[in-house]
C-alpha cells in the first residue's frame, strides 16, 4: 500500500492513497449498521405511540435512549481507537451490537426493548467513530470531502431503510425478527472488516494533560463544524419521530408519513457524495456548506409549524434532506484536515458526541415544546435552533479546506 504526505495543518499528515472500494466498503457497512439500527424502531414508536401510552414528552426520551449511551461512551471508544488502532474497536463494537440485538430477540415488553435499544446504542459509539477515524486514515486528504460524502450516504440509506425495511419486518414477523435481522447485519459487518479491512498502526503521540484536552474542545476549528452538525443530526432525529406523530395528528395516514421519513433519509443519501465532491473541487467551501445547510434546516422546521399537511412534510424533508447531506461532509472534512492523525479517533468521537447531543436535543425541544403549547410550535422551536446554528456556521473558513497531492 502506498503512503504518501499530504500536507495539512500542524505539519505532514501521512494518508494512504491506494486504498480501493473493496477496503472502505466494509465502513461503509458499519455506518449503515449504526443508522439502520437507530432508525429501525423509532419510527415506528412514533406512529403508535398513543397506543403504546406514551405523550410526546416520553416519545421524545424514548427516541433518545439509543443516544444516551452514545453521549458518555462515544469520545472514550475515539480516545480507545487511537491507542490501539480503529479496527479491533470497530470489530468489537459490531459484536456488542450484536449481543445487545439478541436482547430484543428473546425479551418481551418495553422495558427489555428499551434495554436493547440502549446497549445498542453502546456498540454504535465504539464502531461508529472508529469507523470515521478509519475513513480519514486511509484516504487522500485532498478526498475527504468525497469518501465522507459517500460514508454519510450509507448512513443515509441506514436512517431511509430503518423506518420502512424495519415496519415491513414488524408487521411479517413481529419485534424480534426486526432485532434478529440486526443481528446478522452486525456479525456479517464485523467479519467483513476482519478480512477486507486492513490493521491500521496507531501513530506515536504525546500524552494530553487536562489543559490541552480543554484547549482542543473549545478551540473554534472543533466547536463551529461540531455544532452545525449537530443541527443537522438534531434535525434528523426530530423529524424521524415527530414526522409521524405529526401525521397522526393530522390526519395524515402512518405510511404517508413514513415515506416522508424516508425521503428525508434517501435525499440526503443522494446529496452527500455530490456535496463531498464539489467540496473536494473547491467550488463548495466549508462556511457556505454550513450555511447553506442549517438554513436549509431551519425552513424545513417552518414549513411544517406553519402549514402541517401531507405536502409541507414532503417539502420539510426534501429541504432538510438536502440541508443536512450539504454540511455532513465539509464539516466532517475540515474537522479531519484539522487533527493530528494521531488524535483522529479522540476527535471524531468528540465529534460524535456533539452530533448524538443533537439527536437526543432535537427529539426533546419538538416534543417538549410541542406537549406544552402543540406539536406545530415545537416545530417552529426548533427552526430558531436551526436559525442559531446558520449564525455559528457563518463563523466557518470560506476555503473548502481541499488538500492538494503534493
């Protein structure tokens, strides 16, 4: 495998340059994993969650559980994957998944699928930044923009089949067929990077004091990428519950509302490679990609609080499909083109916990606020957030952090 250096911020960044589909296609997996396994039962919930005695106020804790282990774990497992490589955290991760899915399978009732989510959502922040990690190690710094793209769009495909591939599972075959299907995808992934994936050797680095880890979590090149794709990932989960619970409200039936969750999820499947490599081409640059996005976000949120139909949810997720596959790569890109390789894991789960804040936030701002006046001014709540995060993302470079080979 050949290696060459790319120069980035803070000096050389060797970047392996030969790495064909094959490699990477495992991470993709893994990715996909991750998505599918948050989205496979959420939506659902969503739709039946006056059947299941839920008010939007515990929906929203509900749709936050597979988050919460995410939240305290993901910057341990990051930290882990620089010190003994990302492949055995990733394989590790997939396996833990796995044991959590068996939980579903052979438990009954909401606490144990509550349980299930939960240590899922354990895995996932072991394998999930890990997986980032690997992705900007084995590729071209000048491509990360691209190979992000294309990450995030299996993610995508994992947040548009969780919601329809899991309600077809549900209603053939019940609840722990749905976790037995997420079984084998988690082994058959975990084997895959076993063979396709190869060691990748931790760098040498220099123990971090407290002081310096303060100075990396404030410093602006981490903390303005980390919040706008926050707003994105909040975005995401809101709209994945409190579509459908918006639907039942007004009359709109479960499918339609559904297919609204998944077009969100395909759009911005479609987007994120094209956004990563205009990026990669120095025609999207890092601030409009931010801004461009979130404010995409923000009108997504308004079209709904201000006319709830079956149209305006179709129009919401267009927009915020678009919005959050625009910023995903470039912010992903210039937190990568910004790190020491060697804190490339400790940075994505950092990352990662930024983005899960998100998840769980967004959920709970509409659902909250959307109990205490109606659903439609949680809505309009969280296009304000939206709104911030275009302000924050105004703070981004206008280069589009490209790395030409040397």
């Amino acid at each position: 495998m050949a290696v060459r250096a790319a120069f980035g911020q803070g000096g050389h960044v060797p970047v392996q340059t030969t790495t064909p589909l094959p490699r990477l296609a495992p991470l993709y997996a893994a990715g996909f994993v991750t998505a599918f396994g948050a989205n496979g039962i959420a939506a659902a919930v969503g739709g039946a969650h006056r059947e299941l005695g839920l008010t939007l106020a515990s929906l929203g804790v509900f749709l936050a559980l597979y988050d919460v282990a995410e939240l305290v774990l993901k910057p341990v497992f990051g930290a882990l994957s620089d010190r003994i490589g990302p492949r055995p955290v990733i394989v590790g991760g997939l396996l833990v998944f796995a044991a959590a899915s068996l939980i579903g399978v052979f438990g009954a009732g909401p606490f144990w699928l509550g349980l299930a989510r939960l240590l899922q959502g354990a895995g996932a922040s072991a394998f999930s930044p890990a997986s980032s990690a690997a992705v900007a190690r084995l590729v071209p710094a000048h491509r990360r923009g691209t190979y992000f793209g294309r990450y995030g769009s299996w993610k995508g495909l994992g947040y548009a089949g969780g919601p329809v591939i899991g309600a077809v599972v549900v209603q053939v075959g019940g609840t722990p067929w749905l976790f037995a299907l997420l079984v084998v995808l988690a082994l058959v992934t975990a084997a895959a990077v076993l063979v396709a994936v190869e060691p990748i050797t931790p760098l040498p680095r220099q123990r971090a004091n407290l002081a310096a880890m303060v100075r990396a979590a404030t410093d602006r090149q981490f903390v303005v990428p980390v919040t706008v794709l926050a707003v994105g990932s909040a975005a995401i989960g809101a709209l994945t519950g409190m579509l459908p619970a918006l639907g039942s409200d007004v009359g709109v039936p479960l499918l339609v509302s559904t297919l609204a969750v998944a077009v969100l999820a395909v759009v911005s499947s479609l987007v994120q490679p094209v956004a990563g490599r205009l990026h990669d081409a120095g025609r999207l640059t890092t601030g409009l990609a931010g801004t461009v996005g979130t404010a995409a976000v923000a009108l997504a949120f308004l079209a709904l609080a201000s006319a709830p139909s079956a149209v305006s949810m179709f129009l919401a997720a267009l927009l915020a499909g678009v919005g959050v596959a625009t910023l995903t790569p470039a912010a992903f890109a210039h937190l990568a083109g910004t790190t020491p390789p060697e804190r490339l894991g400790r940075t994505m789960g950092s990352a990662e916990l930024g983005r899960e804040t998100g998840d769980a936030v967004g959920p709970l701002v509409v659902g909250g606020v959307g109990s205490a006046l109606a659903l439609p001014f949680g809505f309009a709540a969280f296009a304000v957030v939206a709104l911030v995060g275009t302000l924050v993302a105004s703070r981004l470079p206008a280069d589009s952090g490209a790395r030409q080979p040397d």
